[in-house]
C-alpha cells in the first residue's frame, strides 16, 4: 500500500504562544509546532520561528501543522535584554517600523533614538508615531513636533489619535497592501488601540472564534500579526520593559549621523570622543553646537553596542578552542586505534 506523502503548505507565523504557533496559509489558520529537527538543530533563538516568518508547514489535518523550515528572513528586528548577549527576536520580515510615543507622559528623544537603533540595525524603515494628540493643545504639539523634526532630520514623522474621529488617518495611509508593519513603544501608548482602530470592529469579532480550529481566541498573546481590510500586515507588540541594542554599531553612526560627521574632523580614527585631544565631537559638545543629552545618549548606546560587540569575540574564542579541543581529542582517538 502507497502512504501519501506529506503536503506541503506555506504559511505565515501569526502569533506565537509558548512553544505553539499560529501559522496562516491563504485564509486558513493552523495550530503548529515546529518539528524534532529544529528544536534539535537551533543554536539561539533565532533558529525558532518568529511572528511575519514565513514558513513550510507539514498539514496534519484538522487544523493542525507542523513547522518544518523558517524560509529565508527579508529583515529580522531584534534586541537584547540589557547586561545579556544573547539577541531576542522581535519579529521577522517586517519592511517598516511604527515607534510609538504618547505625547502627555512618554515623550522622550533618547528613546526614540534607542528604537531607532535597533529598527535601523534590522535594516528596516523606522516612522516616528506620535499617538494621544487629543491630549495636548496644539501649540505644545507644535514645539513636540519642532523638537522631533531638529533632532531627526531624515526620518518620516506622524500624528495619530485613537480617540479622535479619522484619528488613525495619517497611520492607515503610510500602509501598504503586502508590506508587514510593527509598532513598537512603551506600555500604554496606544499601539494596540491604534490597530484595533485600523481594523474595525467587524473584523475583531470575526476572529472571536477562528473556523478552522474552532477554539475560542481569548488566550493573551504576547505577539500577533493581524492582516488589515487593504492587505497590509500589522504586528502588535506587549511593551518591551528593556531594550537592548546588540549588533548595532553601524545604526549607531546612522542614527546618530550629526556625530559621525563630526567625527571626520578627530585627530584620531579610533576616536572614543571620550577624553581624546583634538577630538572634533567634544569641541562641539564644548561650543555648544551639539547637545549634552544627545552626545549621553550616544555615549550609552555606543557602550552597549561595543560591550555586545566584544562578548561576541569572546564567544568565538571560545568555539575556536573548543574546536581544538576536538581536533586534538579525534586525534588522540585515532592514535588509540
Ligand atoms: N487620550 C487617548 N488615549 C489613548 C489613545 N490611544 C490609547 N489610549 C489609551 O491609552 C491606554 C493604553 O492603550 P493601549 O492601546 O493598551 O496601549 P499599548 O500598551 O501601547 O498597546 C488605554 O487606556 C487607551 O484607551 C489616544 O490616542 N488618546
Ligand atoms: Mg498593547
Ligand atoms: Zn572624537
């Protein structure tokens, strides 16, 4: 008797629960976990799948799959718990960043240049959200909007309330059908209030029971991607309490480009612009011409990036004489023999 072979689907990570996952092919959602081989092969986290993978999936009916490859990742964001070397995976393929601040309590330009640094080193599109704008007359938003605008000449800004009528104007019109979105931000600024207002009501009560698995979906999840009315890709976020920055020295100088520039005129190319004499960015920390809080907060991620940076090197000298030790043992074994 001829078994059918296996069929193949692929599909895309939805949401991730611990261990489970909710994979979506075409408009059919599966239950998943990922197959021996990955669990047993994966070196990191990175190695699992994450929300906006793409991945093959084994259908074994009734709703259920088992992930059998991640294909290759377009962009992957990640970060690391402070103090820590090893990176999380945030989400993976995303094509623009939303970093989100609420304008009463949140606002803050040293964490918006963290967000950007790790958004830039995933190699993905950042856009500076500010949410809650009904809470502020607009002359503050004016001068909130001028600080942003000086301080992050390049990137895209917007204004969003979930409170206001068409509040959600600006966010809805920078989505495109096809692309995969992320919002990001400390708990409480709105992100998941923003995606319920992109959604609508009608679909949130459509997902209340999903058809294929008949399981209610009450269960918090920490990560979900939700699929919009024109065809975008939104992924939600639970606020992230730390976040590190790890292989982040390249965004670094890109986010902060005003103190690279002033680089080039340092007397030395190694220059830490920490104490150096003829270091071009502490004669402009010194004329005023670049801020204190900004040269601290270039300080600080500069420091993470480099402490990550030289845990890695460690990390390589050791497999290097672990593989040593190996060579040496096979030989030891084959002169036994
Ligand atoms: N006034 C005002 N409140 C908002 C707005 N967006 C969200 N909120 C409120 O802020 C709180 C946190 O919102 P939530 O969406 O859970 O934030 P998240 O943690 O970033 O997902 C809730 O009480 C929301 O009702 C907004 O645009 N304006
Ligand atoms: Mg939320
Ligand atoms: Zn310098």
């Amino acid at each position: 008797m001829k078994r059918d072979s296996p069929k193949y689907v692929t599909a895309r990570v939805v949401a991730q629960y611990r261990g489970k996952y909710r994979v979506l092919h075409k408009n059919e959602e599966y239950w998943a976990e990922v197959t021996g081989k990955i669990m047993y092969t994966a070196e990191s986290q990175l190695d699992y799948p994450v929300v906006g993978d793409k991945v093959s999936i084994i259908s074994l009916g009734y709703g259920n799959g088992l992930i059998d490859k991640i294909l290759p990742r377009k962009s992957i964001l990640e970060r690391r718990a402070v103090g820590k070397t090893d990176v999380q995976p945030i989400a993976a393929n995303v094509d623009t960043a939303f970093i989100v601040q609420a304008v009463d309590r949140d606002f803050n330009l040293n964490r918006f240049e963290r967000y950007l640094t790790i958004v830039k080193a995933g190699k993905i599109k950042p856009v500076l959200v500010l949410n809650k704008i009904d809470l502020i007359p607009p002359e503050e938003l004016e001068d909130k909007l001028s600080l942003v605008k000086s301080r992050f000449k390049d990137i895209n800004l917007l204004t969003t309330s979930a409170f206001k009528p068409n509040g959600d104007k600006y966010l809805a019109q920078a989505i495109k059908k096809g692309k995969i979105y992320c919002l990001l931000g400390s708990s409480g600024v709105g992100k998941s209030s923003l995606i319920n207002k992109l959604l609508g009501q009608e679909l949130i009560k459509t997902r209340a029971i999903s058809a294929t698995t008949k399981k209610g979906q009450h269960v918090t999840t920490h990560r979900e991607l939700f699929v919009l009315k024109g065809g975008g890709m939104v992924i939600d976020n639970p606020g992230m309490r730390e976040v590190g920055v790890a292989d982040a020295g390249e965004a670094v100088a890109d986010v902060f480009s005003d103190i690279s520039i002033l680089a080039r005129d340092c007397k030395f190319s190694d220059c830490t612009h920490d104490h150096e004499i003829g270091c071009a960015v502490l004669a402009a920390l010194k004329s005023g011409q670049l801020s204190e809080e900004q040269y601290l907060n270039y300080i600080k991620l500069k420091k993470e990036t480099d402490y990550y940076a030289m845990s890695k090197l460690e990390k390589r000298r050791k497999d290097k004489s672990f593989g040593k030790m190996v060579k040496t043992a096979m030989k030891q074994i084959k002169s036994l023999k």
